[in-house]
C-alpha cells in the first residue's frame, strides 16, 4: 500500500502552489503519478467503492489542513 508520505512527495511535484485545486484534479494526479498496488485499489467499504487509495488521499489532505500546512478553500474567500 502506498504510504501518505509518497503521495504528499508526489502532490508537492505535481500541484500548483498557491492557488486551489479541486479534488477532482489531486485525485486524478495521484492516480497517474504513482503506481497504485492491489492493496490500494482494494474498496475501503464494500458499499461505498471508493478504493482505498482515494480514502488516504482524502485523510492525508484532512491532516495536512489540520496541522496547517495547506488551506482549504473556504479559508481563501474573501470575509465578509
């Protein structure tokens, strides 16, 4: 399985900096960036198939913004 810390190396080459980027656009980086094994694809629920990889993407963009060091969209729009 794909650790998160090859998935970040890989969004940090393959991402903009600087301006957002829709989930649609990081998903589809990480898909054609890295080599995704049988354990990634595996479904996470088996109701849900949403392969696992998608799941870490997702729980990895979580933590990052958590700890700040990236910023979501809503934290980019004007206050008003």
């Amino acid at each position: 399985m794909t650790d998160n810390l090859t998935i970040w190396k890989a969004l940090q080459r393959h991402i903009p900096k600087m301006r957002w980027v829709p989930l649609s656009e990081i998903l589809a980086t990480v898909q054609i960036q890295i080599h995704l094994d049988e354990e990634d694809l595996d479904r996470v629920r088996s109701r849900s198939g949403t392969p696992r990889w998608e799941s870490n993407v997702r729980h990895l963009l979580w933590m990052k913004r958590q700890t700040g060091s990236i910023r979501g969209r809503e934290s980019q729009r004007p206050r008003s």
